[in-house]
C-alpha cells in the first residue's frame, strides 16, 4: 500500500482527495498545522507541521511515496488590504520553500510532488486565447504571487517528479464559489456580477481530485497543467445553469461593477476578470474528464445534497 501525503488535507479540495485516494487503497498522512489529531479510518493518519515555526513530522515524511501540496490562505476568503495579500503571498511561497526542502533532506522514498498554483498566474483575456501553460505571468498581484509559489514548487524538480496543476475555480457544494452563488437563489434572486460576461476557467471538485491521482500513478506526468474543465463559461453562464438545475422562478438582478469594487476593493478585479484558459495539455496526457461542461457539473454537484 502507498503512502500518500497532503498539506491541506482537510480543507475542501484535500477532503474530496483524502476520500479519493482510500477508496483506491492508498494509505494518507495528513500535514495540519493545527493540533494532529486520531483518525477515525485506518487508512488516514495526522502528522504536524508547521512552516512558520520550522517544523514537521520527519518521520512521517520518510513513509511518503508521493506528497500533494495544497496548503495556503485562502484568496477569496478576506478583502485584499496589505496584510491580507502579504499572508496569502507568504503562505504559499514560504509554506513550499520549507516544504521541498523538508522533503530533499527526510522523504528519501518519496518520488512525486503535486503542488498547486491558480490560473491567477494569466492575468485577464487579452484577445490572444485561451491561455496555454507557456504563457508568461501576468504582472500584478496574483500573477506575481503564482509566480513565485511555482518558483518554489519546481526546486523540488531537482530529487523527485514534479507536477504543477494551475486551479482554475473550483466548484463544489461544501465551499469556495459555488455555494456562495448558489444561496441567493434560494430567495428566488439571480444575482449576476459586473456584465456578466466575464469567462470563468472552472474545474468540478471531483474531476480535480481525480486529476491529482492522474499526476500521481502517471509518470510520464509532469511539469505545469492547467486544471480547468475543457470548457470555460462566462458568469451569466454559470448563474443562469444554477437557476435552471434548481428550478423555480429567478429574477436577475445585476450587480454594478462600480459597487463591488466598493464592496471587495481589489479582490474586485478578481471577480470581475475575464480568464479563458486551455485544458488541452492535461488532456493530451490522457486525462478524461467526468464532468466536462458546466450542466452536468452542476447537477452532480446539486445532486449530492
């Protein structure tokens, strides 16, 4: 049985990976920052490590056969003042410095590193689309912070393979976008953001997970992938199939441009910004989406409540 380990375990991507895996046999060694607790499954423990404090399991790491580094602060979590941005840089730049490092020095058996950026790295559509692995980093706050975040993944390319997956927006129900547009059609609202017209590069939480498993029993797998759907949507798109799967009468209602900057500030642009990126690379390597375009997503999505 191979031994998996995963920074972020136990957040909303790491809980559907987590699940993955033990269903295909593999044992998990989750890395929490918090206090390591017992696992209720005999195939999942818990080990510490703590990148601020220059700590970590380094017998843990010796059992590891591949590591998933999923570990950082959330984006779209808080408003984007300067130490909110300097948090979510360093959690990710930092947290994987010290994570190849600890890796080189103490997982000797460890022969695969998965780690994660976004497709923040693009910056916005600029007429030349969709946007492909060996396009530059776009010169602003994310494409800088992806930048470096992937700068520090590929030092570990030097001792083990290494895959970089870039996330587009991630949809599941336990968290991240999807519930959050989900919830106001509830009250028979449709709230659509800016134009709406904005393409979004998403991928389903499951065909995610199932991506990283790909990376890991690949081995002709490697370098930057995108991890997006083959098929990018705009925002009117996504709402207008959320109201449609979960019935019932919906007014839209547009949200100004001008109030969400106001609202959110500089994550604004974020949410505002058009991002069509390629899936044609992953692909290419064999990989086979289950949920390829946006309804069929959804209603699995849905369909789990």
């Amino acid at each position: 049985m191979k031994t998996i380990g995963i920074t972020g375990g136990t957040g909303f991507v790491g809980g559907h990976l987590v699940r993955l895996l033990t269903e295909k046999g593999y044992k998990v060694v989750i890395f929490t920052t918090g206090t390591p607790r017992s696992a209720n499954e005999l195939q999942v423990s818990y080990s510490g490590w703590n990148p601020s404090k220059g700590t970590i399991d380094q017998e843990a790491l010796g059992q590891l056969d591949a590591m998933v580094h999923l570990a950082g602060a959330g984006i779209a979590d808080k408003r984007w003042k300067p130490k909110r941005k300097l948090e979510i840089t360093n959690s990710r730049v930092n947290g994987t410095e010290f994570i190849v490092e600890q890796l080189k020095l103490h997982a000797t058996n460890c022969k695969t590193f998965i780690a994660s950026s976004a497709t923040g790295f693009y910056g916005p559509d600029n007429g030349v689309k969709p946007f492909t692995e060996d396009a530059p980093p776009c010169n602003d706050f994310l494409g800088n912070t992806c930048r470096l975040w992937e700068e520090a993944s590929q030092e570990a390319a030097s001792f083990v393979r290494t895959v970089i997956l870039r996330l587009g927006i991630v949809l599941g129900k336990e968290s991240g976008a999807f519930p959050k547009f989900l919830q106001p059609l509830s009250m028979g609202v449709m709230p659509v953001l800016g134009s709406g017209g904005q393409m979004m590069s998403w991928i389903e939480v499951d065909d995610l997970a199932r991506m990283i498993v790909y990376a890991i029993e690949t081995e002709k797998v490697h370098g930057i992938y995108n991890a997006v759907s083959p098929h990018a949507n705009s925002h009117w798109q996504l709402m207008h199939t959320l109201a449609k799967v979960k019935g019932g009468f919906k007014i839209p209602f547009h949200v100004p441009s001008a109030l969400l900057k106001i609202l959110l500030g500089e994550l604004s642009i974020e949410i505002l910004k058009s991002c069509t990126v390629s899936a044609h690379k992953i692909m290419d390597a064999g990989f086979t989406f289950q949920y390829p375009e946006l309804e069929g997503a959804v209603r699995a999505i849905m369909g789990r409540d």
